[in-house]
C-alpha cells in the first residue's frame, strides 16, 4: 500500500483535501505557493490558477494527479469533484487551516464529515526515502562548507546581522534556495538567547558566537549549530560550559536508536549535565525534512518509538544569562543500531580572533 492508502485506511475517509504547503510538496511535486490538491479513492487531482499552468502540470503528473485550472480558493470545481467520485469523509490538513478557512470548507463540503488528518500526514513524511535523504545530506554540506568559509571573514566590530549575511550569501553560492528559519547569530551576553537572532550587537573580543543556521536545497533543509570563540583567552568557565555542551552532543548521538524514545535520550543527557541541566530550557532535539522541524522530538514528553530512516537534531546547550551560552547541533538519521550523522564539522572548539 502506498502512503495515501495507509491513511484513507487508517482514518477510515473516502476524500482528502491537502492545503498545506509541505503536505502539496510531499504528495503532488508542487512547489507553487497556490494550489489545492483532492484524491479520492477513484481519482487525484491538483487545481491551481493561470499562474502555474505549466509549472503544475509538470509538476504533479509525475505524481499521478490529474492538473485542473481553476479558482482554487473558491472550491467549486472541487466541490463537483467531490461529489462526482462520491466522497462523504474527507480527510483535511485541520492544523495549517486557520478558522476561517476551516469555517469555508466546512461550509463548501457540507455533504462530507470532515475528518482531521494533519497527524497521519506528518506520519507518512516521518520515514525518508534515498532521494529525500540525498537532498537533506546536500543540503547540510552545502552549510558545512559556508560557515567554514564565512569564520575566517568574521571580524571585529561587525555586527551579527552583517555574520549572517555573509553566511546566508556563501551558502546560496552554493546553490542553496535560501534560509531553512532566519539565521542566529548571538555573540557575547546575547549567546545566552537560544533565539537570539542576529541583532545590530557588534562582535567583541573574547566572547562566544553561537551561529545556528540552515538552508533548503531543493525543498529539504538543514539545521546546524556551532558556538566559536572569538578571541585568544577564554575562560575556564566558558570553557567548561563548551566541554559539557559538547560532551552532552555526544551522548545524545551515541544514545540514538531504533526503538529508543526521545523522552528516555532527552532525560539520559539531562542527568549527565548534572547541575548545568538548569540552564539547558528546550528539548534536546527534533526531527527535519521539507519543514526545519519535524516530528518527532527529543523532548521530555515526545514518548513515540525512534525508527530507521527517521531524520533527528541533536542540540543541547548552556545559557547562563548575562554571561554566556553555548549550543551544538548536529544533522543525523536513525538506523538500526545508532544513527548516522550528516554534519561532519568538528566539534573541537574554534578560537578566532580577526581585527
């Protein structure tokens, strides 16, 4: 059975209407921003408006849908459709519709029981295959190799916006599409901000750089984080706190299995930081593909059962506020017996100091 048949199956629906953006680009091809796609147990169709006539029917006939032009937003044509091939449950991505779109479908297919499917759909993307892994592994060189050209050009006095323009250029050089989330470039007391993206703050000597960055190449994304030193002393306290993040990214990757929970890794790195674990506040790790966050987590509530072929971060950090923070993130893929990481950037601690 394909994956749209596991999920007319599980949820017991004859229709399914997919509105999200991921969940179109996953199941159709399409990578438009307009477009609706309906399959039925008898047929697939993708409607979209003049704009991507061309581009859609390219697009989604590899993926076996029928291409229609038409007023989307409207849902006539799909309604007749519907209708025509019998559908009365359908299936709906309930969590990327807002209430007023979810009150206009509600209204439109008022002969079918709507039925929530977002959950089902994450599901099915959760496992990747060898063509979506091949992007995924490009997509993380291709940030690899930007931020060991963009370290050495960082000097003092930039500010972090200026760091992260030059990473995010060096990056689409490459031949990415563009950023996978806005980049974060926190330097000095703002390395406590776990989302301190990049601000007007200038870099200073003998402060931490905590860059957490990504890109899409051809729809899949990256998620890396690396913490420098820029300078030529540091502190036996902020070196402490590398050591430990460092050691903790290292537990939780060798912890990575098959069968293991997140829940289980996340607590097991917790109890190693000992007394640091209050200044580590987010969960240790999430999974990624065409959206920079995925399910599953690495979280001390997310309990589902890590399989191969699942992609997962593993980020831990220490943010001490006012002083300094520290995070390390790695790009991986479950197997069998472990997990194989992507990211291939030494995680030593890189000290640099540029007038």
């Amino acid at each position: 059975m394909c994956k749209l048949e596991i999920i007319f199956e599980k949820l017991g629906i004859d229709g399914l209407l997919l509105t999200d953006y991921y969940n179109k680009r996953y199941f159709t091809g399409f990578t438009g921003s307009t477009g609706i796609a309906l399959v039925t147990k008898k047929n697939k169709y993708f409607i979209s408006d003049f704009r991507y006539t061309e581009q859609a029917t390219k697009q989604v006939e590899r993926y076996g849908f029928t291409f229609i032009e038409d007023n989307a937003r409207n849902y006539n044509k799909l309604v007749e459709l519907a209708k025509e091939d019998g559908v009365t449950k359908l299936g709906i991505d309930n969590l990327a519709l807002s209430f007023s779109e979810y009150e206009s479908i509600s209204a439109a297919f008022d002969f079918a029981e709507l039925i929530k499917a977002s959950s089902e759909l994450l599901i099915a993307r959760r496992i990747k295959t060898e063509e979506e892994i091949e992007k995924i592994k490009k997509a993380v060189q291709i940030s690899e190799e930007a931020l060991m050209e963009t370290i050495p050009q960082i000097k003092e006095g930039m500010t972090e916006i200026e760091v992260a323009a030059i990473l995010e250029y060096n990056q689409r050089k490459r031949g990415a599409s563009g950023t996978s989330f806005d980049t974060i470039v926190a330097s000095g007391y703002r390395s406590a901000m776990p989302h301190g993206v990049a601000s007007d703050k200038k870099i200073q000597k003998e402060e931490f750089i905590t860059i957490d960055y990504g890109c899409y190449y051809d729809g899949y994304a990256s998620d890396i984080t690396r913490t420098i030193y820029f300078g030529e002393n540091i502190e036996p306290r902020m070196l402490e706190i590398y050591e430990k993040v460092r050691k903790s990214n290292e537990l939780g990757i060798s912890l990575l299995k098959a069968g293991k929970t997140g829940k289980e890794i996340d607590a097991a790195v917790r109890e190693f930081m000992g007394e640091d674990a209050k200044y580590f506040g987010h969960s240790l790790g999430h999974s990624y593909g065409l959206e920079v966050h995925e399910s599953p987590m690495l979280s001390v509530r997310d309990e589902t059962k890590l399989e191969a072929g699942m992609t997962i971060t593993v980020e831990p950090g220490i943010y001490v506020s006012g002083y300094a923070g520290v995070r390390i993130e790695d790009d991986l893929i479950i197997t069998e017996d472990g997990a194989e990481s992507f990211t291939t950037l030494d995680k030593k601690l890189i000290m640099v100091y540029n007038k």
